[in-house]
C-alpha cells in the first residue's frame, strides 16, 4: 500500500453529525465524541483543520474505546459500544474439506477465533453475516447469480448435496453452517447476547434499498466495522464496498479474510481496503489493543 504522509496539523473530516478527527501523530479518531476546538464543520465544508499546538489530543476512555494500530502507521481510535465483528461465509460449503479444498480460508479459523474472543469481550458486536436462502427467495435471484453457483448446468441454490450436507446454502442445512469450532463461538456468543447471525441472499451483506445487516446495524447504532472472512473478493469485498459507500468506518483484519481466486487477487482487495476503503490490520494488533486497555 502507498503510504500516505502524517498531516502537519490537526484535521477534522465528514460534516457535523459524521466525521472523523486525524492528528499529526497518526491517530485518526473515528469515535464521533470530539470535534476539533473551533467546533463542528460549517455547513457546506467537508474538511478542517486547526494548528496543533491548540488542539491537544483527548485521553482514551479505556472503558469505551480502543486504539487499533492499522497499516500506513496509524493509530484507530474506536467506541466499542458502536463498533462490530462482520465475519463473512465462514460457512462449511465453502471451508469444509469434503465439499472443497481451501486452505487459506482454513488457516483464517484460528485468527478468527482470536479477533472475536479478544473484541467480543470489549463489548464489541460479532455479527455472523452469512448465506441462508428461504424458498422464496430462490424466485427473486437474479439469472446471473444462479448461474454462477451452478457447474456445468448442473446443481446451484437450493440443490441437494451429497454426504449429508443439505440443500445448498438453503437455512438451517449443514452446508449453511459455520466451518468447524466457529460454530460453536457463535453458539456460545448467541447464548451471552453478544453474536448475531444474520443471513443475506447476495454476495454482499448490504444491497439494495435495505437488508437485515444495514437494518440491525442502524438499529444498534453501530458505524465502525471490522471485516472478515471469504472469499475476500467476492462477498467479503461486496459487503466492505457497500459499506464504504453507506459511510461505515471500514477495518479489514487482514489475516482473518483469504480466497481461492489466483495469485493477486487478495493483494489487490488489501490494496484497496487500506488505500481507499478504510484501514487494514491484522487479528495480533487487534489482540494487543484490545489486552493493553482491559
């Protein structure tokens, strides 16, 4: 990623009721709390800034925010109350070495595993953002991504798989289930009141005028996202797009997302997700961050 250079004084980006702060030492402040010392952005002006020496950085609120070091050397700041986990299709179709081989998405288990215990005990939202059709809804799919699930003709939503694995990607089939031990953190994270899953019937969680992951996060007042899962430049990518474009802060933990598209692919989703889209990090800064203020 092109490294953009620290701002020589403090900047205030977004409008009056959005917006960031960003200082000389690399924090950028996306909590939302504190505006810069001469006020909210004028109506009609989208940036701000103000000498340094009047600006003094405010204290963490340990108890309600985090630092998250990202690429670029850069500093988050978060709320944790409006931040969530969004882990995409961690879904046995496409993890579970009887329907596939994908070993990069395999080796993102364990670092998942590792981001949701370490933000899900700052009060952070884990959101299980996966696929779940319904009957009807396999009348409103748009002819292309029918084809696309299907090979060779053959097959696609709502097919039955072989090996037990239900019909495909239909709600409640095994095929539709978290891979592995992640079924399980999500069961023990439902229980607590801390995960949600949610379905979605497209390759990105928020489409169209409205889908359930934009509702509940409204309804929550989350803005801050972290992203995971796969394939990263299909859903992942789909769902971290829509987001940009709605105005979510957007964090990508990079070792957490992976696909099986060829060499470049996923180098150019973290290209994008750290150069334009938002911020990158990595599930061990997340880790540290999230230890260092308990």
């Amino acid at each position: 990623m092109v490294k953009r250079p620290r701002i020589p004084v403090a900047t205030e980006f977004g409008n009056a009721i959005s917006w960031w702060v960003e200082y000389p030492t690399g924090l950028i402040d996306v909590t939302r709390t504190t505006h810069l010392p001469k006020g909210p952005l004028p109506e009609g002006d989208v940036a701000q800034d103000q000498p340094t020496r009047e600006v003094p950085i405010p204290p963490l609120v340990k108890e309600a925010q985090l630092d998250i070091p990202v690429d670029g050397e850069r500093t988050v700041r978060i709320a944790t109350k409006n931040s969530a986990v969004v882990i995409i299709d961690m879904q046995n179709f496409f993890l579970h070495p009887d329907l596939r081989e994908h070993p990069t998405g395999l080796a993102c288990v364990i670092p998942i595993m590792n981001t949701v215990l370490a933000l899900r005990s700052r009060g952070v939202k884990i959101l299980w953002v996966n696929w779940g059709l319904t009957e009807h809804e396999l009348t409103t799919i748009p002819p292309s991504l029918v084809r696309g699930f299907m090979k060779g003709g053959h097959g696609g939503f709502g097919a039955e798989l072989a090996g037990g694995f239900g019909r495909l990607l239909m709600r409640g089939e095994f095929n539709s289930d978290l891979y592995g031990p992640l079924q399980g953190l999500y069961e023990q994270g439902r229980d607590a009141g801390t995960d949600v899953w949610i379905h979605k019937n497209r390759m990105s969680g928020i489409w169209g005028g409205q889908t359930a992951l934009d509702l509940y996060l409204q309804e929550q007042g989350i803005s801050t996202l972290f992203f995971a899962g796969v394939n990263a430049d299909q859903c992942v990518l789909g769902t971290l797009v829509d987001a940009y474009f709605r105005g979510y802060d957007c964090i990508t933990v990079e070792d957490c997302i992976a696909t099986t598209s060829p060499p470049g692919a996923l180098e150019s989703v973290i290209y994008n997700a750290g150069g334009s889209y938002g911020f990158v990090t990595d599930s061990e800064r997340i880790i540290a961050a999230a230890e260092a203020n308990s």
